[in-house]
C-alpha cells in the first residue's frame, strides 16, 4: 500500500482534493498580443512575471481556499464557454507550478504538505541530475542593481529616445562605411585576432563589452518603468563569463515596442561601441592601440551578431522574435509542439491533446520548435566537446558528469511520461517498449545505411616549381632591365644586365696570361726543352682552367630566362645602378601552366590525405576568392611533424590562417619571413603537383586556399561518429598523459 500511496497518480488525486488559495498581494494586469488578450501576473516578492492565457486565468482566480480543485475544474467545464475548460492534468501542472513558484497557500498546513512532498518527491532525483547537467553554465547572482540602474536612467534615460536613436544611425553608417573603405586591412588584421598571444586581452574586452551590454538592458529597463531586482554573471564552461541582468518586469510593458527595446538595447549600445571604435581604428596608425580597437569592432559587432540576436537561443533575439510575432511564450509552445509530434506520430498516442489554440499560427511555431531543438542539441554536443579541452583534459571529467546527468535525467522524464501516458490512454508498456524499440533500430539501420565519403581539409598555398628564379651570382651594378614585371618571356631571353669591372678585368688579365703561357710553352718546344715545356703546359692548363671558370662567372653578369613563363619581382626599378650582391632574388620566372601546392595537414587529417594518396585519388584546390577549383597529384609527403611554416602566406602574419608564435622576442613583429615564426601546433608538410590549367586563370605564387582530400571508399554515417568519438578521447588520454 505504501508504494501505491508515493506513487505519481496518490499525487495526483493528493492535488484534486486539496483547496489551495492564491495569495492575495499578486499583482494582475491585462495585456494584448496578436489581437488576443492574456493576462500578467506579478510575484512582488521575487520580481517574476508570469503570463496566462483567458482560462488559466480564471482558474487561477478560482482558486479561493474553499473549492478543491476538482470542484473548480468540475465547474470550469459545466460552462458555455468551451474556452474556460481544463482537464485534470492540465490543471494538476498548473497547480504544480503554482506550488513550486511559491504563488499559493493553503489553510490546511498539514494536508498542503503532505500534497508538496507527494509533489516533489518524485521529482528530487530528477532535480539534482539537472543541477549536475547545469556544470556546463553557472549562474553566479551578485545583488540587486536596481536603485543603480535607476540613477543611470535618470541621468542617462535619453538613450532610448528617438532623437538619439537617429545619432545612433548615423554613427553606425559612419563606422560600416569607414570599415568598408579599409575592408582588406580589416581582413588581414581579423587572422590574428584570436591567436593565443591576444586571449588575456581578448578576455578584459570581452568582461568589459558584456557589462556594458547588460548596463544598456537595465537602463532601457528603467527608463520605460521596469524593475531590475537582480544582476549577475554566468559562467560558461567554468572560463567564459556572460552577464545578466533580470528584467522580465518589461513583460508588462503595454507597449512591444518597448519591450522589445529593452530585449534589443544590449545590442544596441554593443554596436554604438563597435562603430566608434572602427572610425577611430580607421585613424590611426598600427600598433597596440590599433590591435585593442581591432579587437572591439569584432568582438561588439560580430559575436553580438552571431549569440544575443540567435533567436533559437533564448537570448535577445528570442524576446524580439517572440514580440514582432506576437506569440508570448514563443520557445515553450514550440518545444510543447515537438513534444506533441512525437507523442502522437512517433509514439502513436492517438489521445495527446494538440497544445495550440485554433488561432495560433501552428506551421510557424513548429517550424520554430524544430529548429529550437536542434540547435539545442548542436550547443550541447559543441559545449560538451568543448568541456573537454578544459583544464588540461580535466575537463573530460566536467563533460561526462553533465552528459550522463542530461542523458539520464532525459530517459527518467521519458519513462515517467510513458508510463503515465500508457495508463491514461490504456496502452499496454509492452506495446510502447516495442514500437520504440522498432523506431530505434530504424534510426541505426538509417545510420548504418547512409554512406558519406570522408573528406579531411587542410590549407595550402601555391609555389612556384623549383628552377624559376633568377638570382644573383656574380655581384655587380645592375645596369639593364630587358623584362618587366608581367612580361611573357621564352627560355634565354634576357632579363637584366649587370657591370662588375674588376672581375672582367681580372678575365682579361687572365686572357692575356695564357696567351703569353701559350707562346712560351711554343718557344720550349721549338728548343727541344721538354722539362720547361711540360711544366709550362701545366702551368697553362691551370691558366685555362681559372679563365673557364671565370668566364662562366662573369656571363652570369647577364641574366637569362632558366624557362617559359611570367616575370615576377618587385621593386625591380629600385635597384637600377644600385650594387646587387650574390643571391640576391631579382625575379622568378612563373611557369604558367606549372606550380606545386605546399600544404601543411594537421595530425588529425595526416590518416586520411594518406588515405588519398595510397588509393591514387587526386587533391581539390579550392583558392580563396575564386569560384574555380583544380585538381592536383601527390608528389611528397613528409611523415614527420614540423613547427616550421612552409610558406609566409600560410600563416597569420602573412594574412594566412594558421596561428604562430615568434621564436625571439628580438625579431621585429612585423617580419615577413617565416624563418622568425613557429606554428603552434606541429604539421605535416604534404607537397603535390597542381594539374594544368588554363593561362589565363593561372594561380600565382603566394594565393592560398584549402587542400581536400577524399577518402578511398564511403563509410556509414555511424562508423564515421565512432571514429570521431574515439579519436577524440584518444586525443584526450595523450594530452591527459603529456601534462
């Protein structure tokens, strides 16, 4: 008896027979959203808001202390007014709610108690596997800010106004106009934004912006007549900081204008800042004030962008959306909606009621609910993933503790609510079990059946094929210039001349040596003086020798095309008379049809362009800024890891995508030879022949792109998860092992 008494249904009988009472100093107010009323009710006690629609409101109103609730949703439905009817579950959550959100009382002290265990008491376990899924966002309160909040919207209250919404426009046109003229530097700039050298700057900014941000929403708040009862800080994953502040009073704004002012003034002083800081970026010079200013204008345009105006997070963009489309409690019915859908045409529950009303736009919300949820699971599984980078693989322990909680909290509510649905609609469990079960081995079978080609990405840059530089060999005063930059040459053609007087004057000198070696060695011939005659004609020999060498040294004084192709250099007009030393690169012939690609593989993508290589597929080169793509053939891959950049352009300094550190702090920051730098992470260096391709669209030396590589054979979707997952934690347990 005594299982029977704790279970769910004693407590629901335990709610229909008790008399709750709502308390009296709730505040209620009448709003209108999409032509249709609902009504506010207000906790003074906490602050919170609550919106009910027509009939919870009359139930709620109903509950007097004297009436049971079986009594009152007996009445409800004995009405005309088919609209006022709640069936006893319905009521049972509300009461559930009411109960939890402390907004009822009863007289009866004993029986109210017994009713909050029976409640609570299935439910503690599942609390407490919430709290433990909750490691991932901490929510830290730090007081009650509102007697600040007002002082700043007494002083600063214009902000909201229209007037300052117009200066408003104009600076942020201002600041996307000055960011568009200087768009390549700003471009180049955003590669080393997020380098491991600019985090703990990164860090104060984004502390600073996100206090901003929230000031706005508690200014905007005030200045319309709401309260902020409560401020503070959410810790994402242990190391992000996200502020908050509590300013559901503006629920009961009339306005939606104004509530979605307050929703969206986050942003909005967000993107004020982000404006000034670009026009002021725009005006001076580089350095670390231009880096900090830089870092403003991405972290207070782009990420407010992509998080607080996401509407499928219950950020601001949510309370926008929710307000222009006049659907309060827009997330709720849209998850209420998915919940339906699987209830009724997954689980076959022909009796779950449809949760909407008739007048609601039901296409809308559940296209939005559908996309809520899976956005849902795309955050968990990336924070999850994310959890475990933590703390030098300590982090492994935080993911799996909030995984398994929300894992496990999930199938508690599922069993529960299968439960309870199988006895309402009088459905055997064993007919449930079995129609999930099949539904679940379709969904393997699905992920066992779809095939996917693996494709692992890495950057890459063009080089020129070895051979096509003209360098300096013999030193001299560059005097001639016989091809421009850009000019189509054949092989021979001369490119420059240079003038180094000694060293032909030491040729002719030599010249002149050997002739009279020559004479002499004739005259001892002529005199029969075989000794002096031999060792003349070694002596000539070396004379030759010397002048052969130097011939060859001195006809380096004309610089000749080593093959077909395009002239690059720069700066080549500068050198003009100017003393050019040895090795000095004066230019490199381009071979139009010819280069290699120079791709630097990370450790995780190593397997598979080996993969490629073995089975003899082919490279995509895919540049960036061109729509076209071409093909290349594996040449050389090296099976050693390398902190060396191959190549300037590859790395952040040389507007690359890879992140580097310097090797001394002696080099100047703005070196351009990878020499000074090291990646930092090692890679793989994988060298491959681009195929040939038409002139005129010819890659250059130095454009950079992404080298794909494609696996060998298709693999299901359900292997390819396995291996992610296992490589993951095997890269954890490395990492784990190395600290």
């Amino acid at each position: 008896m005594s299982d029977s008494k704790n279970s769910p249904d004693f407590a629901v009988r335990e709610i229909e027979v008790t008399a709750p009472r709502v308390r009296e100093d709730l505040r209620w107010s009448f709003q209108e959203m999409g032509g249709e009323g609902c009504y506010l009710l207000e906790d003074p006690l906490t602050g919170r808001f609550y919106r009910l629609g027509k009939r919870e409101h009359v139930f709620v109103k109903s509950l007097d202390g004297r009436r049971s609730i079986a009594q009152i949703v007996a009445q409800l439905a004995s009405t005309t007014d088919d609209e006022l009817a709640l069936d006893p579950q319905e009521a049972g959550s509300l009461v559930r709610m009411l109960i939890d959100a402390g907004l009822v009382v009863s007289d009866d002290s004993e029986h109210a108690g017994r009713v909050w265990d029976e409640v609570n008491r299935p439910r503690e376990h599942q609390q407490a596997l919430g709290k433990m899924g909750q490691l991932l966002f901490l929510r830290l309160p730090l007081g009650n800010p509102d007697r600040f909040f007002a002082f700043l919207a007494r002083k600063i209250g214009w902000i909201a106004s229209p007037g300052f919404a117009l200066i408003w426009l104009l600076v942020v046109a201002w600041g996307t106009l000055e960011i568009q003229h200087e768009w390549p530097r700003f471009r180049a700039q955003m590669a080393g934004v997020f380098n491991f050298g600019n985090l703990w700057i990164l860090g104060l900014l984004w502390i600073v912006l996100k206090a901003f941000h929230e000031c706005w929403h508690g200014i905007v708040c005030r200045r319309f007549g709401g309260a902020v009862p409560e401020a503070g800080v959410t810790l994402l994953l242990f190391t992000t900081p996200l502020g908050y502040v509590n300013a559901s009073s503006s629920i009961g704004f009339p306005s939606k204008w104004q509530r979605i002012a307050v929703s969206a003034a986050g942003m909005y002083g967000e993107l004020l800042i982000a404006a000034i800081a670009a026009i002021a970026w725009t005006h001076i010079d580089p350095g670390p004030l231009s880096a900090a200013l830089h870092q403003v204008v991405v972290l207070s345009s782009i990420t407010t962008v992509l998080f607080n105006a996401n509407p499928l997070m219950r950020f601001d963009g949510y309370y926008i959306l929710s307000d222009l489309l006049d659907i309060p409690n827009l997330y709720t019915k849209g998850q209420s909606m998915t919940q339906w859908l699987m209830r009724r045409w997954v689980l076959g529950l022909k009796k779950a009621k449809f949760p909407l009303h008739p007048n609601e736009p039901t296409f809308l919300i559940t296209a939005y609910g559908m996309a809520a949820a899976i956005w849902r699971v795309i955050v968990i599984v990336g924070l999850l993933s994310a959890a475990t980078m933590l703390f030098e693989g300590a982090g492994l322990i935080i993911a799996l503790v909030a995984g398994a909680a929300m894992i496990l909290q999930g199938i508690g509510g599922a069993i529960r609510y299968l439960k309870k649905s199988a006895t309402a609609e009088g459905l055997r469990p064993v007919r449930l079990i079995l129609r999930i079960s099949l539904i679940s081995g379709l969904l393997v079978a699905a992920s066992l059946w779809i095939k996917i080609t693996p494709t692992a990405e890495a950057p890459a840059v063009v080089q020129d094929i070895s051979g096509g530089e003209v360098r300096v060999e013999c030193p001299g005063f560059l005097t001639g210039i016989g091809a421009a930059p850009g000019d189509l040459v054949k092989a021979g053609d001369l490119l420059a001349r240079l003038e180094n007087v000694e060293e032909v004057s030491r040729l002719r000198q030599l010249e002149k040596e050997i002739e009279r070696s020559r004479l002499k060695r004739d005259i001892f011939l002529k005199s029969d003086q075989l000794a002096a005659w031999q060792a003349e004609g070694e002596h000539f020999a070396a004379l030759e020798a010397n002048a052969d060498e130097l011939r060859s040294y001195t006809a380096t004084l004309e610089l000749r095309a080593p093959r077909d192709g395009i002239v690059l250099a720069r700066d080549l007009e500068s050198l003009e008379d100017t003393w050019v030393t040895p090795g000095t690169l004066l230019m490199s012939v381009d071979a139009a049809d010819q280069g290699e690609l120079v791709i630097l593989a990370s450790q995780e993508d190593w397997e598979r362009f080996s993969e490629a290589k073995e089975a003899g597929h082919k490279l995509e080169f895919r540049p960036r800024g061109r729509w076209q793509t071409v093909t290349a053939t594996f040449r050389e891959m090296i099976p050693r890891a390398s902190t060396d950049p191959a190549h300037f352009a590859l790395i952040a300094p040389g507007d690359g995508p890879l992140a580097v550190r310097q090797k001394s702090q002696q080099g100047s920051k703005n070196s351009r030879k990878e020499s000074n730098y090291e990646l930092v992470k090692p890679r793989f260096e994988i060298h491959a022949d681009l195929d040939a391709f038409d002139a005129g669209k010819a890659f250059r030396e130095g454009e950079i792109g992404i080298a794909v590589a494609r696996a060998s054979t298709r693999k299901s979707l359900a292997a390819l998860v396995l291996r992610q997952a296992k490589d993951q934690l095997q890269r954890l347990v490395e990492r784990r092992t190395r600290s």
